[in-house]
C-alpha cells in the first residue's frame, strides 16, 4: 500500500497572481525536504489558486506542516490568501487528519493506481 499523501488547497488570493507567487517564494525559504512536489495554479483573472503538493507519507506532511507553523512568514502568507477548501489524499495519519480538519479538510484513503514507482491494484 503507497505511504503517499497529498494536500490539493483552493484559496482566494487577496492581491491577485502576486498573492501566489510571494506564498511560493516563502515556500522556498523554508525547510522542505519531506515535499516530493509543489505547485501553484492560478486562475485566469488572478482571484483564485490551487495548490498541489505531495509529500512521501503522513509523517512527511506533517514536517511540512510544522516547519510552516513555525515560520515567521507563517502569517505573511495567511494575510496575502483564504482557504477556500483542503482535499487531502492519501493515507493521512490521526495527527495530520485532526491539524488539517480546522481547515475543514476532505480526506480520502488511497484506493488504486499507480505513480511512477509502483502500480498498486484495487482493494
């Protein structure tokens, strides 16, 4: 069974695309080895983004999410974006399912498919 999880975020940006791009900046600055992949998309009109990111395990993204935590940017970034809603996929641990439910996360459980290591069958 894939250990995997990935975090799919919807956010409002408040100063359009830059909104965006200065929350992915800030991303670099911080620890983020346990992220296998980090993506923003944004909308057309610069209002709306999605961010993508994908994490080895459930330990990993809660690395993820305490380095973020204990970043000084934290609340810089909170101010340039609202959560819209948090999807998480994956085999999400007890931790990380109750720091992302005060968001309001979604989770669901790996079922099939494959990456590019393995190809798992369906339960």
């Amino acid at each position: 069974m894939p250990q995997g999880c990935a975090g799919h975020g919807r956010f409002h940006l408040h100063k359009g695309q830059s909104g965006a791009v200065n929350c992915a900046k800030r991303h670099h600055r911080l620890q983020a080895k346990a992220v296998r992949s980090y993506e923003w998309h944004v909308s057309t009109d610069c209002s709306q983004a999605t961010l993508i990111e994908s994490f080895m395990d459930s330990d990993s993204m809660m690395v993820r999410l305490a380095n973020h935590g204990a970043s000084p940017i934290a609340t810089e970034v909170f101010e340039q974006v609202d959560i819209d809603s948090v999807l998480c996929l994956g085999n999400a641990k007890q931790d990380a399912i109750d720091a992302l439910s005060a968001w309001g996360a979604i989770f669901q459980r790996h079922h099939c498919g494959y990456n590019r290591s393995e190809i798992v069958h369906p339960r």
